[in-house]
C-alpha cells in the first residue's frame, strides 16, 4: 500500500540529523518503540507507557477531564493574545474591547473564543467532578487528588469571576459589585475581605487593577501547577480507577511493602504507578497509539466545538460600566445567581454557613467516606445513600442557579421569564 505524502515527510525528516536531535525515538514501530516513545518524550512522559482498556472507554470517563484541560490552554493561548490589547485602566478597557469587536483583526473571534471557553470550563470542571463523584473515583489512593480538584474548581470560579469585570461594561460592573457584596456577608472578615478585592469600599481603578493581576498572573499559574500535580497525580495514583480495584475486590499494596528495582519490573517502574494486586497485564493496551490519539482526538473536537460558537455567538458586551446606573435587578455572573438566590432569603445562612458547609463537606469527602466498594462504576448500588445525597444537593443548586438566572426581576421579585416586562434602569 502506498504511504501517505505527510508520513513520508515526516520519516525523512526523523532521519536527519536535525529530525534526530529533536525526537530521539521516532514514529514507533515495535512496541519498545511505543514504549520509549512515552517515556521519552518530555510532553507524554506525564502519561503511562501502558494503559487499561477500562480507562480507554469514552463511556467511563467521558474525557471530562481532559476537555477541562485543553479548556485551559485554549483559555491560555486566547488569553494571552487578548492581553497584547488590553490596558487595565476604566479610561481604556471598555475602548479596547469595541476595538477588539470593530478593529483588531480577528480580536472579535479571540474575545468570543475566550468568553465562551471560560463559561465551558465552568460547566465541564463541576460535570468532571460529578463524575469522579458518581463513580466513586475519589477513593483511596485517590483522596488527595481530590482534593486537588476541589482547589481547582474554587479556582476556576475564581478565574472566571475576576475576568468577568475586565471589559467594564454594565454587566462587567455590575455582577462584581454584586459577586464582592455576597462575600462581604462572611462574619468578622467579611468587610475586609471585600475591601481587599475591591482595594477600597467599591469597585473602581483599584478593583480593575486588582483584579486583572489576579486574573492573568496569579490564579492562572496556581491553575497551571496545580493541574499538572492533579494530572500526575493521576498517573501516579495507578491511572484512572476501574471496578477490578474497589476495595472489596482488590488490595493496594502498602507503601512500605513497595518492591525494589530489582523485584519491580523497568516497566513498573517507568510506568511509575503503585502496584496493584489483581492488576491484569491482558487488560492493558500501549498508550500510544491508543490513548495518545484519542487525546489528539478529542483535543480537536475541543477546540472546534469553541471555534463555532465563536463564530456563531458573540460575547456581550453591554454599554460602558456607570457606577450611578444599576440594572434592576443587578445579578451576578451566572454560578453565582444560586448564591445570589440563597443571600436574597439570608445573606448570613445563603452566603456564608451553606456554601462554607458545602466546600468543607467537599474537601473532606473522601475521608469520610469509608465505604471501600462501588468504585469504577458509575451510579453503584452499594452508594446509594453517597449518591443521593449528592445528587439531592445538586438538584438544589441546580435548581436555584435557574431560579435566581431566569426568575427575578426588578428588586428580586418572582417573574415568569415569558412575560419579561421591559428592563428598568434605577438612578441614585
Ligand atoms: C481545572 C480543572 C481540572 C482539570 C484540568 C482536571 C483534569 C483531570 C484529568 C485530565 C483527569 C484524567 C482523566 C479524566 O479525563 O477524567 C482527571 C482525573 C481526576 N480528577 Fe480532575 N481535573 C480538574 C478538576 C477536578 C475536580 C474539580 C475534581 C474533584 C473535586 C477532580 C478530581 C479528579 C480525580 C479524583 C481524578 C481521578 C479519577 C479516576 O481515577 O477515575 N478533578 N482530572
């Protein structure tokens, strides 16, 4: 059969002496090669050399994890970009954002791709979570890197709420000041903390610039390490969970019982994971090619599905932030409109004692959770009781997230979305 033009490119290239400084191993042919071709390199040597077939199935895992990733990095890439024109300053940022709409090339489709990639990434970092909950894969050896996760969704909020004020329009403005007055709710600091944000008692010059370094320096290289410590975790973890190790079914070897490299095969050791009685090598398959190009796969689909809403939808942009013109009613930005539902019954009990309650619960999860069974299979009978419980408060913010997004008016009253009255506009 002949070859394809691009393969035989490529193979010359590997057999020049420049192809051959770069990439050491090659195209693999034998399976040594596919080995090495994963330890060897610097951006797959994260993954295994060989994975089980379970964690290879789009069914199990969904590849919810991994669309949050390249969310990331899609986030990254446009972000960056974004920041050759942006000036964090009240005079300019709303004027770099119409530039980016009407004069930047392609800046409307970067601001559209970003926007939309943040909202994304909110959405499948909690359906990630809801996954690794309902398959119960935060169990041991899993329960650090848990807890990992909850950081990373506490900083994707984070990200995504300081981004929002950037583009200082109405809306920017507005859900900020609602989004820091929720905060301003937790007792003792509560004052402080909102003045620390806002760097004095509104949002201003000081918030913007507050803000801005939070959302382009800080948080992202926080998010960056921590997904890579999660990611390697994950390997290091003994890859992803599966049903062969739930604690009725299998043990895990102790840390202490570990083998040496003299008992412990170079390929355990490469593939760096801790051993598992009842592991199966006729389950395994060789990450390349066969998770190497899923994730290729699915890194395409990724970007493609941000690049069409891109192209189809744009980012709102309202009219220039005015401190003395709030909507009525002023929301804050929209996984924050629970939150917002909750504080319009009690700022204290909604903005503070149920989401504190709610994060600790969250961190604390796994080690109080001590049922060993139900793990690698989605929805398992012996968790139940975990299960519904999760589910019941799911449904719940679920539930108030569309109450305070699509069923407030003007000062919080009920209001049937279908018979929206025109919007009101209050001036103080
Ligand atoms: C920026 C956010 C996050 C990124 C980029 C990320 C990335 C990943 C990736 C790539 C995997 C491997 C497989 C998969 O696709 O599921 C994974 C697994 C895992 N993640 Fe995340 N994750 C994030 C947030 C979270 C959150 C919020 C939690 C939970 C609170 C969490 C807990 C876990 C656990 C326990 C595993 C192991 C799952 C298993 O073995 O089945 N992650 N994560």
């Amino acid at each position: 059969m002949k070859e394809f033009l691009p393969k035989r490119i490529w193979q010359w290239f590997e057999r020049t002496r420049v192809g051959r400084s770069i990439f050491r191993v090659g195209l693999p042919q034998s399976n040594l090669e596919r080995a090495q071709a994963m330890v060897s390199s610097f951006l797959l040597h994260m993954q295994p050399a060989k994975v089980n077939r379970h964690s290879l199935r789009a069914s199990y895992s969904f590849g919810l994890g991994l669309i949050s990733l390249y969310l990331f990095l899609i986030l990254t890439f446009t972000g960056v970009l974004l920041m050759f024109y942006y000036v964090p300053s009240t005079d300019h940022a709303y004027n770099v954002m119409k530039d980016l709409q009407f004069v930047v090339s392609a800046g409307l489709i970067m601001r559209n791709m970003h926007r939309w990639a943040a909202h994304l990434m909110v959405i499948f970092v909690l359906l990630h979570m809801c996954r690794v909950f309902y398959t119960g894969a935060y169990k041991r050896p899993r329960e650090f890197n848990w807890v990992l996760g909850v950081g990373l969704f506490l900083l994707t909020l984070g990200l995504s709420f300081t981004g929002y004020l950037l583009p200082w329009d109405q809306l920017a403005y507005w859900a900020i000041t609602v989004g820091t007055n929720i905060a301003a709710y937790a007792p003792y600091i509560g004052p402080e903390l909102k003045y620390v944000m806002l760097g004095g008692n509104a949002v201003g010059q000081e918030a913007l610039i507050r803000f801005y370094a939070l959302h382009v320096i800080v948080l992202p290289a926080i998010a960056g390490f921590l997904i890579a410590v999660h990611i390697w975790r994950v390997r290091k973890d003994g890859g992803l969970s599966r049903p062969d190790e739930a604690g009725d079914t299998v043990q895990q070897v102790e840390l202490s019982q570990l083998p040496t490299s003299k008992t412990y095969g170079l390929m355990e050791l490469a593939r760096g994971t801790t051993p598992q009685v009842g592991r199966n090598p006729e389950d395994e398959v060789f990450a390349w090619p066969h998770l190497i190009f899923r994730e290729l796969l699915l890194f395409l689909l990724v970007v493609a599905a941000v690049l069409f809403l891109a192209v189809f939808w744009n980012a709102p942009l309202e009219e220039l932030a005015n401190p003395v013109h709030p909507p009525n009613p002023a929301k804050a930005p929209w996984y924050f409109l629970g939150l917002q539902e909750l504080v319009s019954y009690s700022a204290f009990w909604g903005g503070v004692v149920v989401p504190g309650v709610l994060v600790l619960a969250l961190v604390l999860l796994p080690y109080l959770d001590h049922n060993r069974k139900g793990v690698g299979r989605w929805f398992a009978r012996d968790r139940v009781v975990a299960n519904t419980i999760f589910t019941v408060c799911l449904v719940i913010a679920i539930v108030l997230t569309i109450i305070g997004t699509l069923f407030r008016g003007p000062n919080w009253s009920w209001q049937e979305p279908w018979k929206k009255p025109p919007a009101v506009t209050e001036s103080h």
